[in-house]
C-alpha cells in the first residue's frame, strides 16, 4: 500500500465523487508564516481547505517540547471535525515543499488512528503542471465529529530517546542537512551538533529533482543499510521535517519507526543532555 497518489489519480477521485473525501492545502514558509494562507487565497485546488502549521498543526511554543510542538488532541481533532473529517473520511494533502508540510499533517492523522490519509506526489506544482483547475472559492464542508484513536507507539519524548540511547535495537535517524548532523553549523537553534548514536538522512534524499518522491524500489535502496527489525526513532529540527523520512520508511516496508515529536530544539532545551558533533 502507497501513502502517495498522483495528480491524475485525484483528479478521477474528483470527477467520480464516489468516496467521501477532503483535500487538505498546508503550503508554509518557515521564513513567513503567512505566505502559505496567502498562497491558498492566490489560488488553490478545488475543493482544498487550509491548515497552517504554525495555528493549526502546532500549539504554543513554551520552554520545552520543541519549535513545533504537536497540538492539543482534542483541538485538533475540534478542527478536523470543522473541516469536513472523520474517521472515514479520505484525506488527501498537498503543499508545495516537496512533501514536508504534507507529511507532518500525515504523521498527525495517523497518530490519530486515521487510515485513510494520502499525499499528493508532487504537491501543488504538479497540479499546476497539469494544467488542471485552480480556484479562490473557500470551500464549506459539513461538520462532523472526529473521534481519535491513539497510536500512542508512534510518538516518542525526551526521556523514552534518552533511555534509548545506544541500545542495539534501537537506530536514532537524524533527518536535517548534514551540515547541521555534523555539528558545523546551527542557523536555527541554540546549540549545534546531534543526538548521540544517530545516524544522518537527510530528508530531501527521499525526492526527487522534480519535487516528486523516490519510487518504492529508490526507498528501499535509500535505506538499504537500515535494518528492519530495529526500532527505528526519527526526529529533526523541530518535528517537521522528520515527517518525510517517517513515510519514505513505510513507503520503502519499515513498520516499526516513531517520531521523536520535540526534536533537536527539544533535546537541547535539557542542558544535561549530551550532544554529539562529527560523524557517528
């Protein structure tokens, strides 16, 4: 089974109208938060309904639990509800940086017992490329009431990381720029350097010059050094970009990978947690 559908494959989705479904638009910009809800109004899928990461997908930023720290369950699932989705609604969500933001509200849906969750390969560009339909018109869903069913395995914290470190059935996956891993340089947090015994992929490694993510068969060589029976724990800056690597895994067989949700900014907001710089 693929998380990832075609441009085409939406747009029979569309025009059949068998399915209850919503397509969800994140388009965000990390250095401007508004652009992405500008982007939406400028123009969007038919039909797609906005969630912005900062208001939506994220709660308030406070000492710890990172840059992005997940959302009240209940709020969010407030906001679902609002937008047309439940547990048997098809969700299919698109942006357009080559899947990050998309995979972040994935992860949130399938954290939230949700099975029914796609991405849009290639995101809205490849919509536009299409020469398929644009709009302005926001759309008005009917309400309904989203009732969560927590994966509570697939989310780690600060403390099951640390009690995990360098247990041998456990792989720590970095998912920033090497750079970053390495300890090099830092232009986001505080402190630069990575977790102790985690290895890097970077998670653009997953796509593709065209936006579009790597095939199965390109995944599964991507990750070909990673076990598959280990307990695989991604995280990233601030649990957001981590997110494409969490589908490239499944995509590629992987069944048993968490997200550690704070991340890098929460991992050093613990001044006694050790960090590593260099090569692993």
């Amino acid at each position: 089974m693929s998380y990832l559908k075609s441009v085409d494959w939406l747009k029979d989705l569309m025009e059949q109208k068998v399915l209850q479904f919503v397509i969800v638009d994140v388009r965000f910009s990390l250095g401007d938060p508004t652009a992405g809800r500008k982007s939406y109004l400028n123009g969007h899928i038919p039909g797609a309904v906005y969630l912005d990461l900062d208001q939506d997908l994220s709660s308030v930023v406070g000492q710890h639990g990172g840059r992005h720290p997940l959302p009240n369950i209940d709020e969010l699932c407030n906001k679902l509800g609002e937008i047309g989705i439940d547990q048997s609604t098809y969700v299919i969500i698109y942006d357009d940086q080559d899947g990050m933001f998309a995979a972040r509200l994935w992860w949130q849906l399938r954290y939230l017992g949700h099975t029914n969750t796609y991405i849009l390969n290639g995101g809205y560009s490849k919509w536009v490329q299409a020469g398929l339909d644009q709009t302005t018109d926001i759309p008005q869903y009917e309400k309904r009431t989203f009732h969560p069913a927590l994966l509570s395995d697939e989310i780690m914290y600060m403390e099951d990381v640390k009690n995990r470190l360098h247990h041998e059935n456990v792989l720590l996956i970095d998912s920033r720029e090497r750079t970053r891993y390495l300890g090099e340089e830092e232009p986001i947090d505080k402190r630069a350097g990575h977790i102790p015994g985690a290895i890097n992929y970077f998670w653009k490694e997953a796509i593709t010059e065209s936006g579009e993510w790597k095939t199965k068969n390109d995944l599964q060589k991507h990750f070909s050094s990673v076990p598959k029976e280990k307990e695989i724990i991604v995280y990233c800056g601030s649990g957001v970009s981590a997110c494409p690597n969490i589908l490239a895994l499944h995509e590629a067989g992987y069944q048993n990978v968490k997200l550690y949700a704070g991340s890098w900014s929460d991992w050093i907001s613990y001044p006694e947690n050790e960090i590593a710089l260099g090569e692993e």
